[in-house]
C-alpha cells in the first residue's frame, strides 16, 4: 500500500512557499521600480543592442522547464 510521509509534505509546502514569497517580493519591487519611473516621466527606457542577447539567454536558463 502507498505511503504518504506526512513531515516529508510539511517541509516541501514550507519551502514552495518560502520561495514563493521570494518571487512576490521580486516583483513587487520591479513594479515599484516602474511606477516610480512612470510617475518620473519616463515612457520608454532605450536599451543597447549589443549584449541584449546574453541577458535573455540567461534569464531562459534561470528557471528552466
């Protein structure tokens, strides 16, 4: 008969939402960052070309699934 190990559960759930709470702090802190440049004035944000390629490589790799 399958088993269902009760701590094994407890500990998983604690750490999902640990870092859970993590990634809502993550973006809280981007969306103030974009509000306050929004109220500032700032409608767009000019970005170099050059290198544009690494940083989305990496952000693909940081969570892969």
């Amino acid at each position: 008969m399958p088993t269902l190990n009760i701590d094994e559960n407890i500990n998983r759930l604690q750490i999902t939402i640990e870092q859970m709470t993590q990634e809502v702090f993550r973006l809280q802190g981007m969306l103030k960052t974009f509000t306050d440049l929004k109220k500032a004035g700032v409608d767009n944000i000019e970005l170099p070309n050059q290198g544009l390629e690494k940083i989305e490589e990496d952000s693909t790799q940081e969570n892969p699934e």
